[in-house]
C-alpha cells in the first residue's frame, strides 16, 4: 500500500529518510510553461532549515535542492518534476542507545507494531526532516500560483506557543521576518524568547499553534460533497509531523456563538457581495468565498527530550530513556514554512480542478 502522496491533479509523492542520503519528492501534475529554477525553490528551503537560531535544533544542513527532471532552459514542461535534497550532517550514532527503546511521543512504537521493523536514526520516515521536501514543493505550487492568480499570497505566523498567545492588536506582518518564532507581535517574540530559553536549558519542549493565510483566493474552489477544499486543507495540515488538531476560520471558537453572531452577513459592493466578517475562514460548504482562507493548526510538544521518560523496549521490558541528538525545543517555529507550502500545494491543486470542471465561475450575482 502507497501512501506517500497528496493533491488530486497537482499530486506530490515525498521520499526519503531523516538519516538517508538524500530526500526529496516528485510533483505531477505540473502546467507546463511556468518559470521555475533551484534558487526560486530555495528561497523557501531557505526558511524552514535547521540551524538558524538557539531556539531550533543545530542540525546543520544546507537543504539544498537539485532538480532533476521535469524542468528544461528554466521552465516547467508538463512532466514529472523530481527534486532532491541531499542530507549532509547527519549524527545517527546520537541515536544507537535507543535502538531497542521505543521513545515516548513518537511514532516508534506505532511504526515498529505495524511493520515489524523501525529505523531508529533520528525516526527515519516519521522525522520531520520529511517536511523539507514538501517545502520544495510549495515553491514549485506558489510559482505556478504566481502565473496563474497574480494576486495570490500564502503567510504564516506563530500565535501561540505554550499557553502564551500573542495580542491580535498588535498583528504585523512584517514583524513575522524579524523575529525567529515567525511571530506577528514583537513583545510576543521577546516574551517567548525568554520562556523558550528556560525550557531548553532544562531539556524541555513546548507546543504551538500556527495560523496559515491565504489571500486573494478566488471563489468557487471546492466541490461537494468529498472534494471540499477545507476538508483537503485539514488533511494536509494534519499530515504534518506533530500536528494534532486543525481548525478553519474561528474553528472550535464557533461552538461558543449563536447564528445571529456566526453568519458572515453580505451586502453588495462596487464589484460584488462584500462580506461583514469571516467567521468562516473563507470556506462555506467546502467552497472558497473569495474571502481569505484562514487556518490553525496544533502543533504537540517536541517528543525527543533530554528528561528522563519511562518506557518499554522491544523485548516486553520496562526501561528508562533519554533522547540525544539535536531536536527543536519547540517544533512550531520551523512549522510555519511548511504549513504555507501545505496551503500553496492544495489550493493551487484546486485552482487545477476548479478549471478542469466549469472553466470560469458559472454563477454571476446581479446577473438574470
């Protein structure tokens, strides 16, 4: 059974291990004709690798990307697109104590039950070093978007991390780029720089959340009544390593409102309906408004730690573990990247279908 893959017409199929030679993925599906080279791609890689603060793990690797198929005098040709990253700092002997030790939080023991054998370097196929070739992915989505809906633009930021939330008040997008918690509130950043600090001396980790935006999404991407595009939106961000929720628009928060308070009213404007608020995060009946599509996503506390858990191993004896190596204290920082090419992937996946289907939008309002 394969299951490495996701999207529906632009369909990406990820390969390769944490401690491997090299890992990367193959896209289909790609219009042909869109200029894309490695350092269009690598602008994105650039911004999820480890290494480029205190507050991530120190794994140093360039994450550079190769194309090797599927792209000739520097554009798309309609044929399969296969990127490469090759690993170049692994440490797999950090990892030769827990062999026989099944790590707490992680996917050892679920891998190890299903197939009988697990690679205990770094967490092999589970690792979200995985997550690098998705990125590379979303690079080659947000250059076809940018052909394709100009005025598209996918943003991420960190909101929360622990119990800590950041002031909306104080919301600056620029902010996201100054900061390495990719945070849009500046005393948020000098909070959780403080906080995140003391957890990681202590061997600790903490959890996030991660707000993903797209703007200028065109209406009507989406179909019923299993192909809606938040539905495709939640399994993508779910897919994500150490994702354990995913909410769209005010998500769970709806439960606590009255219709009165939830419906996003419309009146007409100067070049169509206008709507008065998004509770429902750009997405009503698994179909895009036109508003701007917003998503969240959970993320768990980093699972490798250097305080003491108790566990078993694989002989059936209650043992007692301690994980080394180089491990983000809080993985919701370098989520972010990910989380954006997550969206790019499936809404230009969308735009595909959406095409494929009716063309142009059918539905017209103030037209007879």
């Amino acid at each position: 059974m394969s299951l490495n893959a996701f999207g529906h017409l632009f369909r990406v199929t990820t390969w390769g291990e944490s401690h491997g030679p090299a890992l990367g993925c193959v896209i289909d599906g790609c219009p042909p004709g869109v200029t894309v080279d490695e350092a269009s791609i690598q602008q994105w890689l650039d911004l999820r690798k480890p290494g480029t603060s205190k507050y991530v793990t120190q794994r140093r690797e360039p994450d550079a990307v190769e194309i090797l198929s599927g792209v000739f005098e520097g554009v798309t040709t309609g044929t399969p697109i296969s990127l490469m990253i090759r690993n170049a700092d692994q440490r797999s002997k950090d990892y030769g104590d827990i062999k026989d030790k099944f790590r707490p939080g992680h996917a050892d023991y679920a891998y190890f039950t299903k197939y009988g054998i697990r690679d205990y370097r770094g967490g092999g196929r589970s690792s979200a070093r995985e997550t690098a070739a998705r990125v590379a992915a979303g690079g080659v989505a947000r250059a076809v978007l940018g052909d394709m809906l100009p005025g598209l633009s996918v943003r991420g930021a960190m909101v929360q991390m622990g119990d800590r939330v950041i002031d909306r008040t104080a919301w600056d997008w620029d902010e996201v780029a100054r900061n390495p918690f990719w945070t849009p509130d500046a005393q948020a950043a000098e909070d959780w720089a403080e906080y995140l600090d003391g957890l990681r001396k202590a061997g600790d980790s903490v959890g996030a959340v991660i707000e993903i935006v797209a703007s200028g999404v065109p209406a009507g991407l989406g179909a019923p009544i299993y192909g809606k595009i938040d539905t495709d939106l939640a399994a993508a961000m779910m897919s994500i390593n150490a994702v354990k929720g995913v909410e769209i628009g005010d998500g769970f928060a709806a439960a606590a409102l009255t219709g009165s308070a939830n419906a996003d009213e419309m009146r007409m404007g100067p070049e169509g309906p206008e709507f008065s608020s998004n509770h429902a995060g750009g997405v009503l009946g698994g179909i895009s408004t036109g508003q701007e599509i917003v998503l969240r996503f959970a993320v768990k506390p980093t699972s490798s730690i250097l305080t003491p858990r108790a566990t078993v191993d694989r002989f059936g004896k209650d043992a007692e573990i301690v994980t080394k190596g180089r491990h983000d204290p809080c993985v919701g920082i370098r989520a972010v990247p990910v989380g954006e090419a997550m969206m790019a992937c499936i809404v230009l996946d969308h735009v595909l279908l959406h095409r494929g289907q009716v063309g142009e939008n059918r539905g017209v309002i103030g037209q007879v």
